[in-house]
C-alpha cells in the first residue's frame, strides 16, 4: 500500500507493479483502505505532509503491516516521533516505522528511492519468512551507502 500522490509514489507504485507486487496507492485514506492493511501488508509513505500521514500511521498502528516506512529526512522524522508520541504511541510502536526509508541514505530521484523502498521492502519481507526479525539498521543503513562508494572508488 503507497500513500501519497508524489513523483517518488508514482515510481513506487510502477516499479512495484513491474516487478509482482500487488500495489495500491492512494492520495486521500479513506475509511475502507484501512480494512486492507493486515500483515502481509508493506505500507509506504511517500507524501510530503506530516499530518496527512497520520490517518494511515493510526491504521497500521492497529492492523500491524510486516513494513511501515515513511519519506522524510531525519529531521522530519524526529517531527514525525514527536507528534506520535503526543498521541500515545510508545517507543516500541514508533520503533517499527522505518524512516527515512529506503536502503540508500538521502536517495534524491525517485526512481532511485522506489528502488531503494522496494529493495528494502523485500529484504524485511525475505528476513520474516526465515522466521527472523530484521533489526533497524543501526546507522541507518550506512553500509550500503559505503559499499556503493567503493564500487565507484569514493572509499579504499
């Protein structure tokens, strides 16, 4: 499930119909999207406004997706974790949400970043089917920023 109406959506949601995903995406959350979130369900954020992701960070408060990630910077992140904290969410909940997502750190395009979210999506997936949990990436996800810059000769 993509929320949000932006190019990096409209890359997510092509780029997941090419490669299998079932992919909905929707702009406004309406009452009836949230009776298809379960937890088989990945649900991505991809819109540029805090508020209007609140709705849908509700509804996979309750339902439990495999994945929660959300578009932003750190910064917009921390207003996120505010706001939701304000709400009664507690560390554990807001813990599973994965921001800024994506496997690439700052990924600019957004054919770059519907890679990165579904690359990320599938690894989370992939790790649940092994009946293991993968962990948040701890800085966040620096290592795959590194070994890309090896590849292009940025690091030794």
């Amino acid at each position: 499930m993509i929320y949000g109406r932006s190019l990096e959506a409209q890359a997510t949601a092509s780029l997941a119909a090419a490669t299998g995903y079932d992919s909905h995406i929707f702009d406004l959350f309406p009452a009836s999207a949230s009776a298809q979130i379960d937890t088989d369900t990945a649900v991505i954020l991809l819109c540029h406004d805090l508020n209007r992701e609140l709705p849908v960070l509700q509804a996979a408060r309750e339902a439990k997706p495999f994945y929660l990630g959300a578009l932003g910077s750190y910064r917009t992140h921390t207003l996120r974790l505010q706001k939701l904290h304000e709400l009664g969410w507690s560390r554990e909940e807001t813990a599973q949400i994965r921001a800024p997502v994506g496997i690439f750190p700052k990924a600019r395009d957004a054919h770059t970043l519907a890679l990165s979210v579904l690359a990320e999506v599938a690894s989370v997936r992939l790790h649940q089917e092994e009946d293991s949990c993968l962990p948040p990436c701890p800085d966040p996800c620096g290592w795959a920023w590194r070994a890309l810059s090896r590849l292009r000769g940025k690091y030794p």
